[in-house]
C-alpha cells in the first residue's frame, strides 16, 4: 500500500502541548506510518515567526532531515473584535 502523511505542524504542536501533555517525535511518526505502507511523501505544514527564533529555526532545518518535505508561511497579527492581537498562518489551502 502507498501513503502519504500530511502534518499540521500548528495542530499537532498545540494537540501534544493542551490535550496530551507530552510530546511526539516526528520522525518515529514517520517510522510508524513506513510500518503501515511504502511512504511516499511526507509533508509537514507550519506558520513560522519572521524571523523564526532560534528554537523554530532548528525545528525547522531538522524536519527535512527528518524525511518531511516543509511547507511554510508567515504568520501575520490578526486584530480580533476585543482588541487582542492572534497570530495565524492560513495553510489550508496549501494542505489540500
């Protein structure tokens, strides 16, 4: 069987961090799914800081390394009703 694996890095990082409370490693992710087929792309989605912090910025030259194929966007400062800013990259329509 062929499978692809396409990774909401944004979903993902607060899915680990609010819901579960521990942390997943990508790459036994991506040993897991080679369990289940041959792999034929890996893709991981991320909004990155412009410029990326120190800590994303080695995320981010890792996951290649890793064997996923990287896909990025700025965030931007969305201004909501109340006042507060929310940072969002919109990555939907590169997902699909």
């Amino acid at each position: 069987m062929r499978v692809s694996l396409f990774l909401d890095g944004a979903n993902f990082f607060y899915m680990q961090r609010d819901c579960l409370r521990w942390w997943t490693d990508p790459k036994k992710i991506l040993d897991f799914v080679r369990t289940k087929g041959e792999l034929i792309d890996a893709f991981y989605y991320m909004g990155v800081d412009a410029p990326p912090e120190a800590r994303q910025e080695a995320y981010l030259k890792a996951l290649p390394t890793m064997g996923y194929t990287l896909v990025t966007k700025t965030l931007k400062n969305i201004l909501l009703s109340d006042g507060t800013t929310k940072q969002k990259a919109n990555l939907d329509v590169e997902i699909n």
